[in-house]
C-alpha cells in the first residue's frame, strides 16, 4: 500500500519523483503528491485521484530542486482528498509515510495542547510535527528523527526533506519495506527495488528499526538503537521493461499470459529434470521431524494454501491447519513442537502475514516462506526459503503470481511425501512428469481466451455470480469469485459444489450465473450432480471443463469454456487461466479499472 521514493540527485528530480510513483501505483491510488527542496522553500505539489491528476498539476506548476520526496497513497485514515494527499509539510519540513501511525490520536491531542495546527486528518501528519518541534527546538534533523521515532507505534517507511538542510533526506523503516538506491553522485529512497529501477542496480534493504541519512555521497545507516551499521549492498535484478504492458491492453492481461513462461522458470529451481526429482533449496532442519503444518496467508495466496492443504494431506499424510493471516494471532492457535509453519505472500510485506510469522516463529515453529521478491521482509525472516520466479506483478489482482505459488507448493508437498517414506521413487517420477506438463497445459488453456471473451457479456450484466467446484477445485472457485468482485465489481461467491443444497441454492434464478469447474476425473460425476441440481432450478451455467466432461454434461448450458485434458495434479494451475480470464473479460465488457481496482492495492502494510 502507499509508495514512496526520494531523491538526493545532480538535477532535477520532479521527472524521475513521478516516473518512480508511476512504477509504484499499483501500490495505492487514492492520491499522489511531491516535495522538493530548492532555494530554501519546499515547493509542494499534490492531487487527489490517479497519479494523472498530479502530472497535470505539474505541468502548469513545476516543481524544481534536486532533492525530493514523492508518494502514491492507499487511504487509511482520512478520505482521499488534496488535503489528506502526502507529502504532510511544516515551514521546515515535508514527510511522506507507508504504514500506519496507531498512536497517531493521542499524539495529535498532545501536539493540539501545544498549539500544533493540522491541515489533515491523517495519521502521516503527526510525525511531521513531532519531528518539524524538534528541528524548530534547534536540533539537527538527525537529532530529531532519533528522538522522534520511539514515540511512534504501528508500522511505517518514513522519507523526510528539510527546508534548511537541501543536501540530505532521511529514512526509517519499522515493519513497512524502505531500500536505499546507490548511483552516481546521488542516492535514492524507494518503498521498493522496482520504484528505483530505471535510477539503479545498486541497493540495499533497510532492517526492521532502521533509520538513514542520505546524500549525494551515500548513506549513513543506524539501527533501533541508533549504532552505525552496514547492511549488504546488492545487485536488485529488476528491469523497467518487465514493468512495462508491451503490447497489451493491460498488465493483468500480459500477467495472465506470462503464466506458461513464469510457471516453467519456475518449476526449475524445483526439479531435477534429468533425476526426474523434486528438490528444494538448503536448509537447516529436517523435514522428516516435521509433525504438522501450519498454512497462513491473505486473499489470493491464502486460496493457494487451500490447495496446497489438499496435496499435503494426500501426498505426505501430514495434518494441516489453514488460517488467514489476519486471524491467525487473535485465535491463539496452539502450535505444537515439531511443526511448520507456512507462509504464503507475493509481496513478502503484508503486514498481517508478517505478524503471524512472528508469532508462530516465537511459538517454535520452523518457518517456511512462499514468496515471489526474496529479499522482503519474510524472506529474510525464514528457515526456508522457497522463491516464486513470477517476476514483477503490477495488475493489482494476483494472477501470475498464484499459479507459481501452486507450482512450488506442489514440489514441496511432493518432496514432503518423499522425506517421509509416504511417495516411491516410481511416484516421485510420476509427479515431475505432471509438473513438467504444466507450462504446456497452461498455454493450451490460454488458446481458448477467445471463446471466453466472446461469451463475457453473458456474465457482466449479472448482478450476483456463483462458483462452484470440488476438491482442489473448490479454492479455484473461490479465487475465480475473488477476481470477479476485485475487478468487474459483481458480486460473486466461491462454494464446495456438494453445500449448495445447504442453503446457497436458495439463491438460484434465472439472474444468478453458476460457473461450474468440473474437470473429468474422480469428483467429476459429483460435481456434475451439484450441477444439475442447479439447472433443474432454473440456473444458467457456464460448464468449465475438459473435452470429455463438456461432451457428458454440457447440454443445457448457457456456456461452455473447454480446457486441456490434464492430471488432477496439475489441474488448479490450469483451471485459475479461465477464471482469470473469465473476470478479465467481464471487467473488460463493462469498462471498470482492471489493472487499478476502486479501493484496492497490491501490497497491503497494515493490518
């Protein structure tokens, strides 16, 4: 949620402020704002909306200086207004903020008593008093910064410009992700490596408590106790092109379609073609001790942890608990010795998904971490590490990112079975066959995105949609209702096909779409038999399945998607291409915001 970037540079920085923001807006768009320093004035520029609005602005009011900070916003406290817009000023100082000040009302009525005058209703806005008293008071603005931040509780990533000081920004990071960008002559602050991209290679990420001062020369860093410290200088690897649309309409659409590709690069940190084995990387435990495990994840992710529940039991016969992360602490769970515990997240920041890992991890657990940037928060933070190779994702609903979730998730649950004694190496062989087919299988469902963008407009006048599946099929529906109300806005539900007549069937007209996912295979008659009990009440179905299933039960559909023949295995990677394409198209056909949804962001940093 909320990006920030800042520049210490040789010359102008508004250009290169906003193109930053730009590669960060899938992070929050509710507003976006500058700040620079020049001749002793902060020149400030804001806008409420999409970054356009803000590119307007600057076009007939410019902001000069070679040092400034910049923000792209996802509301939390106080609406989505100019007034509300980061960068927060004083007379001598402009702050942007990721995160969450949790403290930020009794600050605010302490600072209020001291005739403190806000222009917001932000959290953001309290720090920038808190710290604006202190250089006001005569202190340096490191002074400041190292007296302020104990004050604050909650999350934040924090860039700093002062008024009097044009050579130098500074940085702090508690629980949201901040890097430090190294070029020549200048340095950089970036809510992330991709929102430096085009300015740098050259990065290193901020640890938990950390706090930095940079200019033109470099950066001197300080840890939550305020000692100098050295934190690794590395190569970040991102390319700007792999953030840009190429010839798509838009980024969830070339998302969708670099499944086949990401999917393949992929299974190939995960099996060893020629042995025809699953192996993972290092690590410092032995995975045979392990008693149970414990999946934790949000939204899209957490619908990966349904399926990967379905592979662990069956394959290892180990027990698995599934929780949201955003529950996960508040239950208490009793977490026995000898477990697992999982995580699953794209960002690796999700503020929900990192507390629970914290728990769980002060609870005993050994931590294992599905994420696609290695170097975030919880990648850091694992005993293993298991990286996603999906690339940058920018379309706020995950596509890309979920089928290379599910392809590791496979390689660890079948390499689970092996360390057990649970899989034979016959079986062993059997799986990497089935996974190797996958990338295959994928753009062989690709082939049919015209059949089903032909057939959106049935679904976009709907006002309710329902999803049904069974088996590892039934998290597919949910994450097929997910996509459908994240981007189209149309109101849809995920159910196990067999709890229909446990009330949802209710719900069925002639008004209500039913998309079935019923690949043939062992839960197929099942499924089929939900089906039908839907049609018998009126309800038109759009029958998703393979050859052989349309063939047995697709008269009298409204609409059939046909899919590759493929192994049960591998079939939740192949069936999410249809229901990503599904609501792709439907979101199409009704002209709603599909790479920037009403409401959403990529990254979410606050609980």
């Amino acid at each position: 949620m909320c990006g920030i970037i800042g520049i210490v540079g040789k010359e102008a920085v508004s250009d290169r402020l906003v193109d930053g923001l730009k590669r960060m807006e899938y992070r929050g768009y509710d507003s976006a704002g500058i700040c620079t320093v020049h001749d002793g004035q902060l020149i400030r520029r804001r806008a409420e909306g999409k970054l356009a609005n803000l590119v307007n602005v600057l076009k007939t009011d410019d902001a000069a200086g070679n040092i400034g900070i910049a923000h792209t916003r996802w509301a939390t406290h106080g609406a989505p207004t100019t007034s509300n817009a980061h960068p927060h000023a004083t007379d001598e100082l402009a702050l942007v903020h990721n995160g969450i000040i949790e403290n930020f009302k009794s600050l605010r009525e302490e600072l209020s008593a001291r005739g403190r005058k806000f222009e917001s209703e932000t959290d953001t806005e309290v720090v920038a008093h808190l710290v604006s008293e202190q250089v006001e008071a005569g202190k340096s603005p490191e002074e400041a910064v190292k007296a302020v931040l104990p004050l604050l509780r909650g999350a934040f990533a924090l860039a700093i410009a002062f008024r009097s000081h044009p050579d130098l920004l500074i940085g702090a990071r508690l629980g949201s992700p901040l890097v430090v960008g190294y070029g020549e002559g200048e340095t950089y602050l970036g809510s992330d490596a991709l929102a430096l991209a085009p300015l740098t290679q050259k990065i290193a990420y901020l640890e938990e408590g950390d706090w930095v001062v940079i200019t033109r020369e470099g950066a001197a860093i300080y840890d939550k106790d305020n000692k100098p410290v050295e934190r690794e200088v590395t190569t970040s690897g991102v390319s700007a092109a792999a953030i840009e649309k190429g010839n798509y309409r838009h980024f969830m659409q070339k998302e969708i379609f670099e499944q086949p590709t990401v999917v393949a690069q992929t299974l190939q940190s995960y099996i060893r073609p020629l042995e025809q084995q699953v192996a993972l990387p290092q690590m410092d435990f032995d995975l045979r001790d392990i008693k149970r495990v414990t999946i934790v994840a949000c939204g899209t992710s957490f619908y990966a942890g349904m399926v990967a529940k379905y592979w662990f039991e069956t394959f290892a016969r180990v027990p698995v608990d599934l929780d949201f992360a955003s529950e996960f602490r508040y239950r208490d769970p009793v977490l026995e010795a000898g477990g697992l515990a999982l995580f699953i997240s794209q960002s690796g920041e999700t503020a929900d998904t990192l507390a629970a890992l914290r728990h769980a991890k002060a609870e005993g657990q050994k931590i294992a971490v599905v994420v696609n940037v290695p170097t975030s928060s919880m990648a850091r933070e694992a005993d293993l590490l298991l990286p996603t190779h999906a690339g940058p994702e920018i379309g706020v609903a995950s596509t890309k990112a979920f089928s290379c979730q599910l392809a590791v998730l496979a390689a660890l649950a079948a390499h689970l079975a092996v360390v057990k004694g649970k899989m034979t190496r016959d079986e062993e062989r059997e799986v990497v066959k089935h996974l190797t087919e996958a990338p295959a299988a994928l753009n062989a469902a690709l082939a049919h995105d015209a059949d089903i963008a032909d057939m959106a407009h049935l679904i976009a006048p709907a006002r309710d949609v329902l999803y049904l599946g069974r088996g590892p099929d039934y998290p597919l529906a949910l994450e097929g209702a997910l996509k459908l109300k994240e981007i189209s806005y149309i109101h849809a539900e995920g159910y196990a096909s067999g709890e229909m007549k446990h009330g949802p069937i209710a719900l069925i007209d002639e008004a209500v779409p039913v998309i079935v996912l019923a690949p043939s295979g062992p839960l197929f008659e099942k499924t089929v038999s939900n089906m039908q009990e839907v049609m018998a009440r009126g309800g038109k179905v759009v029958l998703i399945s393979d050859a052989e299933g349309i063939a047995e039960a697709g008269d009298g559909c409204m609409a059939t998607i046909e899919m590759p023949k493929v192994h049960p295995l591998i079939a939740p990677l192949v069936y999410a291409v249809p229901v990503q394409l599904l609501a792709y198209h439907v979101a199409v056909a009704k002209g709603t915001d599909v790479d920037q949804p009403r409401n959403l962001a990529k990254s979410v940093t606050v609980e």
